[in-house]
C-alpha cells in the first residue's frame, strides 16, 4: 500500500544556523544557503550530512537569495540596499549598490536566470525591478532597472521561457516581464498581499503565497488564467519539486504540500517556529526550511522512509 503524504513526508532534521533565517537557495554541489538576517551572514548546509560546512559575511539584514551554476550566489541586503556577490569559493568578490531609499523594512527579493545570465532583484522602496549582468568578465557587473506598477517583492523566473514574474502586495498583483524588452508585458490579479513565487516551468504554472488571504493562486502561464488553492492563514513562501508539487510555509509553524494533479493541500508538515524561505533540493530530495523564529532550518524528507 502506498504511503500517503501525511505518512510519507516529515522532518528529517533541524540545523541550527544563524539569527533570524530567511532565505533558502540550493546549488549543483549539493549546498543550501540561508540568509541569517539577524546575524548579517549566509550559513552554507551541507545537504549530504545536514551540517553547516561555511559561514560567509555579507551585508546588512540579508534576506533572499540565489544561486548560479556558473557564476556563484546573490544575496540582497535589505538593511543597506547591496547585492553580495559570492563567488564558487564562498568569496565576496563584489557587493552593488541597487536604486532605493532606506526606508525600513524595505524587503528586497532576488531570482537568476542562469541561461541568460541575469540576477532579478526586487526592492520595497520603490517601484524598479533591478537587472544584474553575471556573465563577462567578473567583476564588475553591468546592472540597469526594469519599472513596474508599484513596489515588488518577489520574483521568480521561468526556466524554459524565461519570462519574469514579480509580485506586488500593494496591488494584490503579479507582474509579467518580458526578458527581450525589459518590460511588463502583464498584469495577473491575484489575492490579498502575494508575498512568495515560484515558476514550475515543465507544467506552465506560476503558484503565489497570499500572505492576506488563506491562500495560493495558480497562474497558467499559457492562458493567463488563475485558480485559487485555499491553504491555512498567513502563508508566506513557496517552492516547487521536480513533480510540480508546491509546498508553502505558514506562519503557525508548519508547511503545506500541495498535490499538483488535484490542486489541494495533501499534507502539513510541522517545522521550526515562523518559517519564512524555502527551496527543494532535488539530489537529496528535501525541501529545506527558514525557521526565523529560533534560527534552524528544517529538513523535509520527500521520499519518506
């Protein structure tokens, strides 16, 4: 009999990194990274052994961030407006300025598209997408601005496609980037405050964390359609596996699996206290969660056992 995912999914471990995780990204060398934004650091897990192997100093207040197979890792400093560029040897080798007031809490988000070799970087205080050039020689780093509707948090990027997609809670809305152009091409509404994004790109579909309403709008790329999944309240992030699963934190300490045949949550998983960021890691098979409130990030095991 198979094991349904209640049974099957569960926390394999909790790693304590630093104050106040946020963020989650994973790399091709088996690495995760978390954005300690209490402790201005990135904390790098070993997902083989589940153990912090690095601890990288970055800017004030880090809060997303992303990886690239090429380049290294991006993280953006929401307490003082820079992008930290980490290179494969867990160096900082530059940090950039991007347009904003600081105006607290200005959150700042960040996605990479790896085959055009661009960082995507949100920012809070004001209505600008900034766009980072990876590729040449490094450094320095070419950057301009994308304008949209209103102030943006998250970001996500369509690997296939590579449309950009941005949401804005001021404007209960998602915003459609064309990449050719570097201009919003759409305006998707959405439900109250979308917070977190994720692309699940084999399967057309955009899923976006409703922080104000219970719940997570589907986004059809194809047709632009959306279709709303009612989850618990105060969802925040989200992230999809490699069979278009989406899980997404709520803010009571636990996380949402979302089946992607039915469209309905399959599972809660209880995790650490205020989980924030996540991301799926797929050599090991585990999502792996930000615990903002006590400074661990939780291991999902997917696969069960």
């Amino acid at each position: 009999m198979n094991k349904s995912d209640t049974e099957r999914l569960r926390v394999v471990a909790n790693i304590p990194v630093g104050a106040n995780p946020v963020g989650v990204a994973v790399d091709v060398h088996h690495r995760v990274f978390v954005t300690n934004s209490g402790a201005n650091n990135v904390s790098v897990i070993d997902s083989l052994t589940n153990t912090v192997s690095a601890t990288i100093n970055v800017g004030l207040r880090p809060e997303s961030v992303a990886t690239d197979p090429q380049f290294g890792v991006c993280v953006v400093n929401g307490g003082d407006n820079t992008v930290s560029m980490i290179d494969k040897s867990n160096a900082v080798v530059a940090t950039i300025s991007v347009e904003g007031l600081l105006i607290p809490p200005p959150s700042m988000g960040v996605a990479v598209d790896h085959n055009l070799s661009r960082a995507y970087v949100t920012n809070r205080a004001g209505p600008r997408v900034s766009v980072i050039n990876l590729g040449g020689q490094l450094p320095p780093f070419a950057a301009n601005f994308i304008d949209v509707p209103a102030p943006p948090l998250g970001v996500a990027v369509d690997s296939i496609r590579h449309g950009v997609y941005v949401t804005h809670p001021d404007l209960n809305s998602v915003s459609v980037i064309d990449p050719a152009t570097n201009a919003v091409i759409a305006t998707v509404p959405v439900r109250q405050r979308p917070t977190g994004i994720v692309v699940d790109a084999p399967r057309h579909r955009v899923y976006v964390a409703n922080s104000d309403s219970s719940t997570v709008s589907v986004i059809d790329i194809a047709t632009g359609g959306v279709a709303d999944i009612n989850v618990a309240a105060g969802p925040m992030s989200v992230t999809a596996d490699f069979r278009g699963r989406a899980y997404v934190t709520q803010f009571d300490g636990t996380v949402k699996a979302i089946d992607a045949t039915s469209s309905s949550v399959s599972a809660t998983i209880p995790v650490g206290s205020q989980p924030e960021g996540l991301a799926f890691e797929p050599h090991s098979n585990r999502v792996y969660v930000a615990n903002s409130g006590d400074g661990t990030v939780s291991a999902i095991d997917l696969a069960g056992g």
